[in-house]
C-alpha cells in the first residue's frame, strides 16, 4: 500500500534528482544528525516552533494535537495563552486561553464532524471540553461522591482519552492515580485503578488512550510513569497486561496507524537528570525506535532505556503528523518551543 | 537562455534562502556518563566500569594530578591505581564530547574493628544500616539507594578501632541534593577517652559550599589528631540556608563513607 508519507518521498526524491547538483552544491553539504533506529529516522528542527517570548511565552509546554486541517494546537500552562496555533511552518495562526493554570492534558476528538479539545487542569481541578477556538462546551469537575475525592483538590487529572461512543476516561495521574470513567454528558459510570504496585493500580497515572489499533476490541493504554511500564485495560477497567519499559519515565501513548510513540521525560541510568527521549513501539508492543536513546536490538533481560545525547530535555508530548514527522513538547525545559524530527 | 538562466538562478536563490536548518551532530552533547568502581580506594584491584556506555562511545579517564589520561571501549572495564582525583566524560566525534564528571580515589584507611549506629536511625534511609559507611564504596547519586544512611536530627555513631594508634584524620562520603533537602553541613562533635584516662573532647564544622544543582557525592575531610581505640562522634545536621525553599527547617545529612586515617 502506498501511504501519503511514501508517495511524497518520491516526488521529493524525483524533484530532488532534477535540480540537486545546483541546488544542493551551493547549499553546501554539511550532514544533519540523524536521531532514531530502523525505519524510525529522523532529522530535528530544532527552532521550528520557536516564537518572540514577548508576543507568544511559554511556561511548560504539555501537550500537542494536529487537527484535521492539519493545524498543530500546543497547550502550555502559560495563562497569556494556553494554547498556541501552529501551521505547519511552524508559524503561529491563533492563540488563545488565559484560565488554565494547571493545563496539562490535550486531547482532540472527532465529533460527528466537529473537532473538540479535552484539556485537563490539575491546579483547577477541572476537566473542559472545548471548541478549537477557545468556547467552553463542558466542565467536569472533582466527583465528590467517591470517596477519594470528597476533597475536590485530591483530583488532579492529567489526560483524557475519548472512546468512539463518546464516552470519556480521565487519568488523575497527579491525584489519586484513579482512572475516571464518565459518559459523553460528564456523568461518572466507573472508577478504577488508584495509587498502588499491583498490577492494576498505579504509580503516577499520567496518560491515557484509546488504542484501537484492533478495530474490534479496543482497549486503553495508561501509562504508569514511576513504573516506567503502559498498561492495559478493558473498556471496563479490568486489567489485561503490564508492558515495562525499564529506564523510560513515558509520559502518555499517542497511537498514530500502526504505532505507539511516547515522549520520555526523563530516564535512568545517565548523569544528567534531563535525560528525556523519544520511544516507539509497533503493533506488537515490541520497541522498534528510541530516537536520543538506547535500543535493544539484542531484547537483553537486564536493558535499561536511557538518553545517548543531548537532543532533548525533558520531553512531555510527541505529535505525530500525516506525514509521520513528529513534534515534541517539552516539560521544565528553560521555555523552549515544541522541536520537530523530520523522518528520514 | 536568458530565461532558462533566470528561472534556475530563482530556483538556487529559493532553494537557499529556504533552507531548513537541522541539527548538526556537532552541536549535540553526548549524555553524561554514570561509571562505578569496585571500591573507593587506590588499592591496585580498582576497577572502573562504566555500565550505560552509549555503545559507540568511548570513555575517557584523566587522571588530574599527573595528567596521565586512559580510555575504555563501552562493556570494558579499566584499572584504576593512582588515589587522587580522575576526570571522566565520553566521547563520539562529531558529538560534543559528555560533561566532565569527577571520580576521586582514597588511600587505604586504618582498620575498623566495629562501627556502630547509635541513635535509633530512620529505616527508610537505613536500609543497608551501619555497615555502609565501612564498605568501602561509594554511592551514587541517589539518598534512597541503600548505600546511604541519613537523618535530620542529631545522632551519635560510635567507632572502634582494631589498634590504638594515632589517628591524623577522617574522611567522610557525604551527599548534596539541594532539591530533596540534603545539605552536606553539620556540627560534630568527637568524645574519646586517651590512652591515659583522660576525656577528650573535640568539636568541627563540616561545610562544603551551598550549591543548587542536582545531586553530587563529595568527600569531607577532618583533622583528629588524637590517639585512642575507641570513640564517638555525634553529628549536628544544620539548618537549610536562607536561599533554600525550606530556609530554617533542619537539613537531612546522608553519609555513605566513615575512613580514619
């Protein structure tokens, strides 16, 4: 089958051929770095979404979401805007929000047609459905009625995940670690998992997905960051697997065609504490890239994930595109702009 | 022609001026490197590994005194000599090389015969007890490895030597990590009773500089000069200084090393 990403690299390829000994030659010829293992290779842009702090400041930048028409939508917990419109180019098309202290989940959803943002505030303690320019369509707050939420600033969500029946999943990754079960309307229909070591509870809740990568049966992915493992859960919330990536503090899964990627904020085993990367995993679960980092090609017992070099930070998010580029939001990373890898 | 010549000038000028900028492999610095030694003394059966490697990497072992530099493939091993202070980073051309991280290397100290924890200790932070502080390793950089002991009141450890001799100094392994409390500053205070009967009693302030980056093991050295067998010490953790987030609240202070010399 030929994907979007495969047939433009052959126009490239074949525009390239017509012009490259001009073009190229007087470019000069210096080789980028080239991050990533196996099919999984990518150039970086390091400046690509950077911007004039004074017109467009970031704090923290979380999370990232590209809509249908290709636009890129930053959320950061900077309240001068919460969240920043990227083209393509990387030049800012529109900004918004002043109200979310604590933003730190993004998740888009398709409804009926209509694109929503999920955005979570940990400091608010609210979750808010919302247009892409900024209306307020829902909020979803603390659900007192359980009883580790009878104080409301015990939930501190971090993610949502919205199933296709539009039913929504709240991770309180930063509160008491209970994945929230609600209907499309906000009202509670479970709760599960809570803060603990058994398999099905967590340490550090702090993203979460739909992964319907099997059309049939889909299931969530929640990653248990302090574990450094993703699990895996029904629908209902049972328990069905625990995939453990030694080393690598994930921060949510994004599921793009066939593929997991993650954004790694941190990892053992360096000497510097900003130590994030860039982890991919196919189908199977099995680890097919760690761009910045440590594979294990040889599937070793005792591997430890682990940064190689200095590429990123403290990576909090990774948007992938249509064309399979990827943008990563960085977390306590001297307020730096999203970066963009370029497959190769 | 002119035109032809025109239109592909147009394309050269775009082709340039629109130029992505990549980063280059020599504007990315390799990751710091964590290494380990089978002990912390110059004995002649040190042996530094450096077990994350990058695997493309090589590590590079400069011994600061006399200059004498040594490298090691990744999944080597290197033997280690001289006491003093190495300097260690990686290195992958055209990658900037790592940071330059600092290992030191001690002489041999006298023998201990027992070393004991006298104030009822903090079990979370006691977890390999007292005999980590004669093991002859040290620690990383992490309070909650086992390695570690620490507390953030006072407490007394009692030492008892194999022979009374004299005894020049002690070495302490103390750890600095500004962001979990840990503040390698104490006052400690040495009780002893002398060869003839009589008390000896000493005091000295343990400081190393204030400092705010991530965690770092350091060595803290204290002339004695006494002579006895047997003697304590009763440590003083400070306060956190004024330019901390917790300023006034007691400090925590981790110790991973004892060495009397």
């Amino acid at each position: 089958m030929t994907t979007r990403r495969d047939f433009l690299n052959r126009s490239l390829a074949l525009g390239a051929s017509a012009f490259a000994p001009s073009v190229f030659w007087s470019c000069g010829n210096d080789d980028p770095l080239i991050i990533g293992h196996g099919e999984y290779r990518y150039r970086i842009i390091p400046d690509w979404g950077k911007q004039d702090a004074s017109k467009f400041p970031v704090q923290d930048c979380h999370e990232m979401v590209q809509t249908q028409n290709g636009d890129l939508y930053l959320l950061t917990n900077h309240t001068r805007n919460n969240i920043l419109v990227y083209s393509l180019d990387g030049k800012i098309k529109n900004a918004w929000g002043t109200v979310f202290p604590g933003a730190h989940g993004l998740t888009l959803f398709d409804e009926n047609g209509s694109e929503v943002l999920w955005i979570t505030d940990y400091e608010r303690h609210q979750v808010f459905k919302m247009t892409l320019d900024g209306q307020l369509l829902l909020t979803i707050d603390a659900p007192q009625d359980v009883l580790a939420y009878k104080d409301p600033t015990n939930f501190k969500p971090t993610e949502t995940a919205i199933a296709s029946d539009g039913s929504i999943y709240i991770a309180d990754g930063y509160g008491a670690q209970h994945i929230l079960h609600y209907d499309p309307n906000g009202q509670l229909l479970n709760v599960f998992g809570g803060y603990g070591t058994e398999a099905h509870l967590f340490q550090n809740a702090h993203g979460i997905c739909i992964d319907d990568r099997k059309k049939d049966s889909p299931t969530l992915l929640i990653t248990a960051r302090e574990q450094q493992a993703v699990k895996r859960f029904s629908l209902e919330g049972k328990h069905l697997e625990t995939i453990s990536l030694p080393g690598a503090y994930i921060c949510r899964p994004v599921i793009h065609n066939e593929q997991c990627y993650f954004s790694v904020l941190k990892s053992k085993g360096v000497g510097n504490a900003d130590s994030g990367f860039v982890l991919i995993m196919d189908q199977n679960d099995q680890v097919v890239s760690c761009p910045g980092a440590t594979f294990d090609s040889e599937n070793k017992a005792d591997f430890l994930y682990h940064q190689t070099m200095r590429v990123f930070q403290y990576p909090h998010d990774v948007c992938v595109d249509r064309d399979e580029n990827l943008y990563v939001a960085q977390w306590n990373s001297g307020n730096t702009y999203p970066i963009k890898l370029v497959r190769v | 022609m002119i035109w032809r010549g025109l239109y592909f000038g147009v394309l050269l000028f775009v082709g340039c001026t629109q130029e992505t900028i990549y980063l280059k492999p020599d504007a990315v610095q390799l990751s710091t490197p964590v290494v380990e030694t089978s002990t912390i003394y110059s004995n002649g059966v040190n042996k530094l590994t450096a077990p994350n490697l990058d695997p493309e990497a090589t590590l590079e072992v400069v011994h600061q005194s006399t200059g004498g530099r040594l490298t090691m493939a990744s999944g080597a091993s290197l033997d280690l000599e001289l006491s003093g202070k190495y300097q260690i980073r990686s290195l992958r051309p055209p990658l900037q090389p790592s940071a330059t991280i600092e290992l030191q290397l001690l002489p041999e100290g006298q023998l201990i015969s027992s070393l004991t924890w006298e104030t009822q200790p903090e079990p979370e932070y006691f977890k390999g007890g007292s005999a980590v502080l004669t093991d002859g390793k040290s620690e990383g950089p992490s309070f909650q490895s086992a390695g570690w002991t620490g507390a953030n009141r006072p407490f007394v450890v009692s030492v008892e030597m194999a022979h009374v001799k004299a005894i020049d100094s002690m070495v302490l392994g103390v750890l600095a990590d500004a962001g979990a409390w840990i503040f390698p500053k104490a006052k400690m205070q040495l009780t002893a009773t002398s060869d003839n009967g009589a008390p000896i009693q000493k005091e000295f302030m343990l400081e190393l500089p204030w400092q705010t980056q991530g965690p770092s093991h350091h060595f803290i050295s204290v002339p004695l000069g006494i002579q006895a067998q047997i003697f304590t010490l009763q440590f003083e953790p400070a306060l956190l200084p004024e330019q901390h987030q917790g300023a006034g609240q007691p400090a925590w202070l981790f110790l991973d090393e004892l060495i009397i010399y």
